[in-house]
C-alpha cells in the first residue's frame, strides 16, 4: 500500500509528471480514434452510394 | 528491364494500391507500438531508479523526448512528400503530407505541454522565451499554418502546392530548433550523448528512452497510414476503386 501511495507521488513530483502521462494519453487516444472514426464514415458513405447507384 | 526499375516507385503513385498497403500494414505497425511502449513505460516508471539531480521528477523524459522528437520527424515527413508532390507532380505524396500534419502538430503541442510541466519544477517556471522553447513552438504555428493553407482552396491542388511551399520555406526551423541549444544560451539542456564510453545516461534509463521512441515512432506509422487511407477515400470518394475498395 505504502509502495503504492510512493508510485503516485512520484517523490514529490507527482503533481507535473502524472498530468504529463495523462495529457500523452488523451493525445494519443485521439491520434488513433479520430482517423478510425473518419475511415469508418466514409467506407460506411462511399458503400451506401455505390448499393444506391446500380 | 530499365521499363521495369522504377515499377515499385510508381505503384506508389497509385491510389487504390497505397490504400490497400497502408491498410495492411497499420495493425502491424500498431502491436509493436503498443508492446514497446508497455514495455518502455515499465521500465521508465518503475524499473528504472531515479535521478540523481532530479528525484522523480526525470520520468517527463520518456513522454517528452518522444514527442519531442517527432514532432521534427514528422516535420521531416511532411516537408520531404511535399518536395515529392511539388517535383515529381504525384499527388498521393501531398495526400501524405496533409495526413501527417496533425499529427505532427499534435506531438508539437505534447513536446510543448509537457516540457514546460518539466521546466516548472526544475527551472522555477513553465515558460521562457528562449531559443528551444520558441523555435518549438514556431513548429507547432508551422503545422497550424500548413493544415490552414492546405484547407484553403477550393481546388485540393492548389491547396496541395500552397501548403507545400510552406512546408519547404519551414524546414529551416528544424536546425535551428536542434542547434538553438548549441547557438544561444538557453534553459534547456544541450543534446545528451546517448552511447559510446562516455554515454551520459544509465542504460537503466536509456532502455525504457529507447523503447517509448520506438514505440512512439510506430504508433505514429500506424496513425498516418490510417489518416492516408481516409484522405485518400474523401480525395477519392467518387472513383471505382474506392467503392471497390470499401466492399
């Protein structure tokens, strides 16, 4: 527990590097999401016009 | 045979065969981004002790030097498919230009952010205008400004040269930005000499460094293959090959 509670306060600093860990995550997690999601969309519109066409 | 030589360079022209690499390649790119990066980020938070000088607050540096990095060799990606699309007139290389830029302003903006939650504790202060600090973010306006440009125009073609002529005339930040360290005195620290007999870091630290670079690398590999297969479909979206391709 106590090892735990160390981890987290990174000797003091704490306060600086987990918020730059978690800002790395946030902008990694949209790095990846945002293009899945574009690709998605326009699979999902290019397919819909090419099944409305014929 | 020489009508042959250049076969692969020119199937690198061809919209729905990049589509189709970029869409195999990306998950692989992605696993050994993800392997590397758990593995870096356990060695650099927990395996690896901590600094002499700087206690714990040092592990900044296995999220800061990546991104750091990249946001130059990314700067390095869009300038040189931009010399591509402006020389060779292909237009699949200001495709891929116009997908690595946000991605590359992205890690210009988490260099910036979490360089400065490294300088508050260290240095007294999140900002100086010093000559890294500054040039880096000059970086991250380049990236807006080429993103803005090549936005622009109606013609995709015409915002396609546009923002690659800026994208040339903004190389010449990235020496400065490397140099500035070296021309000017700066807060910063200078380059740290990573191997060789007088290595200036622990190989206990410069595992996990290595390993987040990597795995930084590859992760922005598999992004900007995923983003070159959207802006090709949104390029593209009234072709064949794209309703093929989407089957």
């Amino acid at each position: 527990m106590s090892s735990l509670h160390e981890f987290l306060s990174m000797g003091g600093y704490g306060a600086y590097v987990w918020p730059a860990y978690g800002l790395a995550a946030i902008v990694i997690v949209i790095n990846i999401a945002l293009p899945l999601r574009r690709l998605r969309r326009l699979q999902a519109d290019i397919r819909r016009r090419a099944g409305a066409a014929p | 045979m020489d009508k042959y030589r250049w076969a692969w360079f020119h199937r690198f022209g061809s919209p729905p065969y990049v589509y189709r690499i970029a869409g195999l390649w990306a998950p692989w790119f992605a696993w050994v981004a993800g392997l590397s990066m758990v593995a870096g980020l356990y060695g650099g938070l927990w395996a690896s002790p901590p600094d002499y000088q700087q206690g714990d607050g040092f592990r900044i540096i296995y999220v800061h030097v990546p991104s750091a990095y990249l946001s130059m060799m990314c700067y390095g990606v869009v300038a040189a498919a931009s010399a591509i699309g402006l020389i060779w007139r292909m237009k699949i290389a200001h495709t891929v230009a116009v997908a690595a830029a946000p991605l590359g302003a992205s890690f210009t903006f988490l260099a910036l952010i979490t360089g400065s939650l490294w300088g508050r504790p260290m240095w007294g202060t999140y900002w100086v205008w010093d000559a890294r600090l500054t040039s880096e973010l000059i970086l991250l306006f380049l990236y807006l400004g080429f993103i803005a440009l090549s936005r622009a125009y109606e013609d995709s073609r015409s915002g396609d040269r546009a923002g690659a002529v800026l994208a040339l005339v903004g190389v010449v930040n990235l020496p400065i930005i490397h140099y500035s360290v070296v021309w000017w005195s700066s807060l910063h620290q200078g380059s740290t000499k990573f191997f060789g007999n007088d290595a200036e870091i622990q190989t206990s630290m410069l595992v996990p460094l290595l390993l987040m670079i990597f795995g930084f690398t590859f992760l922005f590999a598999a992004c900007l293959a995923k983003r070159v297969q959207g802006e090709l479909l949104e390029r593209e979206r009234h072709s064949a090959w794209a309703a093929e391709a989407v089957r």
